[in-house]
C-alpha cells in the first residue's frame, strides 16, 4: 500500500504543486421536495426548515470572506419554488463582485439555464450521482424529482455544454459498493473528459454522516478504504481535482492532504444561517472537523503544503 501512496503522492505534486484550494460552503435553503432516506434535508423529515433571503446570503458570505475565503460553494435542497433559477440569479449577482469563484451544489437544470446563471457569476457545478448502483438509486430515492436516475445522470455533461468553467461529480460513499461506485465515477469522468476536454473537473467521495433521517448505510468503508480509494483515483485521474470535505476527522484528513486531495473545505456549517445569523434551520448532517478555516490552514502549512484562499479570477 506505500507504494500506492506514494505514486499518488508525487501524481499530485507534479500535476497540482504543493498547494491546498481552501472553500467554505453556504447553505442557502434547507427546503426540498425530495425523499431521500439519508438526507437530512429529506421531505419527510420533521425539521426546521428556512431559505435565506438574498440579504441573508450576503450576510453569511461576508462572514465567510473575512475568514479568508473567495471561493464559496452554494448549497440547498432541492425545492423548485424555493429555490428558482430567479433566486439563484439574484444571489449570485450579488455575490459576483466579492468573491472569485461561485459554484452551485443544488437541483440538477438544463442547459439553458446553466447558461443564463453562468452570465449571473457561476463558473462551477457540483452535482453528485450519489451511487451509479440503479437498484440502490431506486431503493433511496422513494419520491421528487431526484428519483430520475437518467436526469440526474446527465446532469453534468448538461454543465459542461453550457460552458461551464469546473463541475464537481462524485458518489455517497455508504449507499453501494464503493468499489464499483468509485469504478463507474471514473469512468463517467474519463467520458466527459474526452469529450469536453476545456473543462475543468473534480470529484469527492462524501462519506454518509449522522442527520435528521436517521439512515445506517449498509456499506461502510473504513479509513484506510478510504485512503486507498483517494490514491487509486489519483492514479487513475491524474489531472483531475480530489475535494475533500468536513465529514471526515481532521486526523484523517489531515493524512488526506498528501494523497491526492487538492481542494478542501474548511470551518463549514451545513445548516442555511448557520455562520452568522444563529439560524434555528436543521443542518444537513452532522460534521467532523469542527476546526476553524485559521487552524486547518495551519495543518496544511505543516504538510509542507501552502494554503490557497483565491486561485481564480472571472475576469480571466
């Protein structure tokens, strides 16, 4: 196994250098029409549910910004009123001018309105098939628009025709093997790559935490699973960007940082409101690493790695 982690370690530093992308994610609305047996955010979950205004959003981000970061992930169930492509505007129109990255993690759309948010400021999509395993798709997503395997399938090449700068994929480790998960990620990935080869692409491998729904996945992967699969996906997707989020223990993590991980959350809040409005709205799921955006910087420069808050600009 060292000789698997050290190739993907010298992968990474001879694609990526020595550096670490630092971003923060906001959540913006904890509404959605889904059922989803794991999520916290699922229809059926009693929860205290809120969609922050577009003042709110601010609010929130200019908390985020004076931590340090400019590159924010936008975040929300999915809840087509709720969260309109109208809404979605607004925000990032009022977030273009202080930030240098805006990216969306909500419900998948169509091109046309990738594009027409792509004119708003977006310049990066995260869209996660969750598990490419039909049967355990279709076990999982009992009702809403997210039951649609195919849609949500195609979601990123859609992305990817609208010229969109980096789109996100990845799977929910916990809901099907994660072997043959991780398999068809890479190959979906190496699809698109080739296809749409002026993309810029990433994937993560979000492991199932404890939420609202109360779901035990019935495929657990354990630490040193989980390292193994960061470096073979280095290996296998050499140029491709690893996100790493706060579901995983620092220790962890921490461990993370050499083996192909290139960008990676930090100081997060999973829950709309909750950096600075002290919102009562449910989180997501419960997190891991409680540290705050300073000190995992300060990890990551132990590493010998150096922490990078803006590698980015729209203008370019």
């Amino acid at each position: 196994m060292s000789e698997l982690f050290a190739q993907a370690q010298a992968l990474t530093q001879q694609r990526f250098g020595r550096v670490m992308q630092l971003f923060a994610p906001l959540y913006i609305s904890n509404e959605c029409v889904d059922l989803c047996d794991y999520c916290g955010f699922s229809f059926s979950n009693q929860i205290a549910r809120k969609t922050l205004s577009v003042a709110e959003v601010q609010a929130e981000a200019a908390y985020l910004k004076k931590q340090g970061f400019q590159h924010l992930l936008l975040v929300s169930g999915e809840d087509p009123k709720a969260v309109s492509p109208d809404y979605l505007a607004q925000v990032l129109a009022g977030l273009r001018g202080d930030f240098s990255s805006l990216a969306l993690e909500v419900a998948p759309f169509e091109t046309e309105i990738y594009q027409r948010l792509k004119e708003h400021g977006l310049d990066r999509v995260v869209v996660y098939q969750e598990t490419y395993d039909r049967e355990a798709y279709a076990r999982v997503h009992r009702a809403g628009p997210k039951r649609n395997y195919a849609r949500r399938l195609e979601a990123p090449e859609r992305a990817a025709r609208a010229g969109i700068r980096q789109i996100g994929m990845g799977i929910l480790l916990g809901l099907s093997d994660w072997r043959q998960d991780a398999t068809a990620l890479i190959e979906h990935v190496k699809i698109l790559k080739k296809r749409y080869w002026q993309t810029e692409w990433t994937v993560s491998f979000p492991r199932l935490r404890p939420c609202a729904s109360g779901y035990n996945p019935p495929h657990l992967i354990t630490d040193e699973e989980y390292k193994e699969l960061i470096a073979t996906t280095r290996i296998a997707l050499p140029d491709v960007g690893i996100v790493l989020s706060t579901r995983e223990s620092p220790e962890l993590r921490d461990e993370l940082l050499e083996l192909g991980v290139t960008q990676m959350s930090a100081g997060s809040c999973t829950n709309p409101g909750g950096y600075s409005l002290a919102s009562e709205s449910t989180e997501q799921f419960e997190i891991a690493d409680h540290r705050d955006p300073a000190t995992v910087a300060a990890a990551i420069m132990k590493k010998g790695l150096e922490p990078v808050w803006k590698d980015w600009e729209s203008i370019l």
